[in-house]
C-alpha cells in the first residue's frame, strides 16, 4: 500500500493543482467536507504532529477516487 506522502504528491504533480483546489476536488469526490488544504499540505510533506487515522483513511480514499477519475 502506498504512503500518504506519496499519493498525494503524485496526484499534485499529475493535476497541477493547488492545494486549495486539491482539497475542494477531494471534498467533491467524497460528498463531504474533509480536512483543510493546509492539512493535506502537512501530510504531503510529512511535517504532521499528530496522525489521525480517520483523516489518513479520509484521505488515502479520496485520492484514489481521484486518481480513477482522472485516468
């Protein structure tokens, strides 16, 4: 299974995107709100204090249903 860090910095160089766009793009495809774009900006760059699990499955699952959209 990949990493965090790198499903979402392999989706980021694949769209081009911002955070901010990367984050209303995942909110989109999850029919939810989610964690902020500076959040996802954290664990993109693996400076997170505290790892949440809920939000660290919030995420892996958004960016693959991104992933699947965009391929």
């Amino acid at each position: 299974m990949m990493m965090i860090k790198t499903q979402l910095n392999r989706l980021k160089r694949q769209t081009q995107w911002s955070w901010e766009r990367m984050c209303r793009e995942m909110h989109r495809v999850m029919a939810e709100e989610g964690p902020s774009h500076t959040t996802l900006f954290r664990y993109a760059n693996g400076r997170v204090k505290h790892h949440n699990k809920i939000v660290e499955r919030w995420i892996r699952v958004a960016t693959d249903r991104l992933m699947r959209e965009e391929s």
